[in-house]
C-alpha cells in the first residue's frame, strides 16, 4: 500500500454562526462545534484512508471562551499520526469577527478515527509521508498521546475498578459530594 502525504489530506472549513446555532443565553451551542470538528476529521480521514471511517476517542476538546452568532468559526485539520487503522487529526480552531477583524485561536483538540471497510471490518490504511520538520514532531505528539490515553486507561482500569468500598469513601471524603446508599 503506498503512502500519502500530510497535504494531500489537509482539509480547512470554515462557517458562519447563525442565530438558529444559539443556546438560551444567545451563544453557540457546544454540540454545534463539535459537530463541526467531527466533520472535518472525517473529511480529513476519509481523504487520508479512502474508506469509510468512525470516531473513536476525543481529546483536547475545551470551551475557554463564548462562541458568538456572528463569528466567522475556521477548522484546520490534518492528519498527525496513522497506526494500523486508527488515524489521529489535529483540528485547530480560529474565531473571526467580521466586524471588527478581532481573529482568536480558541483551541486545539485531536480526533482518533478508524477505517472500516464495506464490511464494516477496520482496515490498514496508508503510511504517512512526513515531508516537514513541523510533520515529524506532530507524528511523534500524537504517538505520545496515544501512548498516554491507553496508559490513562489501564490505569483507571487497574486503579479504581480495584479499590474496595471503604477505599473510594476514603478517596472522596474531602470532595463535594455526599454519599446516601
Ligand atoms: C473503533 C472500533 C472499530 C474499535 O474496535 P476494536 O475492537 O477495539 O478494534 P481494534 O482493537 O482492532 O482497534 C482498532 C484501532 O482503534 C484503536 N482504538 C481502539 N479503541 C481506541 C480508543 N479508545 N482510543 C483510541 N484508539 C482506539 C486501536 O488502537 C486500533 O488502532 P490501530 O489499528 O491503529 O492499532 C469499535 O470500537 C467501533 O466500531 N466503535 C464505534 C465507533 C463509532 O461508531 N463511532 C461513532 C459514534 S456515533
């Protein structure tokens, strides 16, 4: 199987945020965002795999500020890291306001997509061809963060599913919460 490049998947959207995107207090949705980096970590790894592919996992995501109707919203992704079938996309997300030219970057986040085959069964896809420093050093944050998900994984597995009653009560005494079973 021959390799892609970065570019040849690079995929920009970007979209304006109308009224019908807003919640109670007249910002927009977080599901509305969300949608949108889903959308183009599937444009990106659809392109990449030439299947078709599914979310598995998200990380990064955070809403540090308010969205508004208005704002001009920009999702760059690209693919930083393929495995067997898993790909991971870095998405980085700009706000514009139209008005006033104020540009912010407002986050950065990471998809994990798998391609599936028409069976539905997860399927190689091809090798990454790193053509920039910039490319070498995203592949190997993205191999550190896929490292650190599943040891995060493990660990939670190994650490909490183990501890006894008394244990957890223990763990969560001085926390907000009261305990009434
Ligand atoms: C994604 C899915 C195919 C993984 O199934 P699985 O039995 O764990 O398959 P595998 O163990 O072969 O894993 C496939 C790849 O996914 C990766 N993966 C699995 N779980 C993962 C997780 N939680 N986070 C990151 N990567 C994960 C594996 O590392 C593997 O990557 P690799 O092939 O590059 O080494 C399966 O969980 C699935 O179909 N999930 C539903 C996805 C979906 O429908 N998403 C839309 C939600 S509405």
């Amino acid at each position: 199987m021959e390799g892609k490049t970065v570019k040849s998947s690079q995929t920009t959207i970007t979209e304006l945020m109308i009224p019908s995107y807003a919640n109670f207090g007249g910002k927009v949705h977080g599901g509305i965002l969300l949608g949108l980096m889903d959308k183009v970590a599937y444009v990106v790894a659809s392109k990449h795999s030439g299947d078709y592919c599914v979310t598995v996992s998200v990380d990064g995501v955070e809403f540090k500020e308010p969205v508004e109707v208005g704002d001009l919203i920009s999702l760059a992704a690209s693919i930083n890291y393929v495995g067997n079938s898993s790909m991971i996309i870095g998405i980085r997300i700009t706000s514009l306001k139209p008005k006033t030219g104020e540009e912010k970057h407002t986050n950065s986040c990471y998809f994990t997509m798998v391609a599936k085959d028409e069976n539905g069964k997860v399927t190689t896809v091809p090798q990454l061809i790193l053509e920039e420093e910039i490319e070498v050093r995203r592949f190997c944050d993205a191999k550190k963060l896929r490292a650190l998900r599943f040891e995060i994984k493990k660990m939670l597995n190994r650490e909490v599913k183990d501890l006894t009653f008394d244990e957890m009560k223990t763990m969560i005494s001085e926390n907000r919460c009261l305990i009434k079973i």
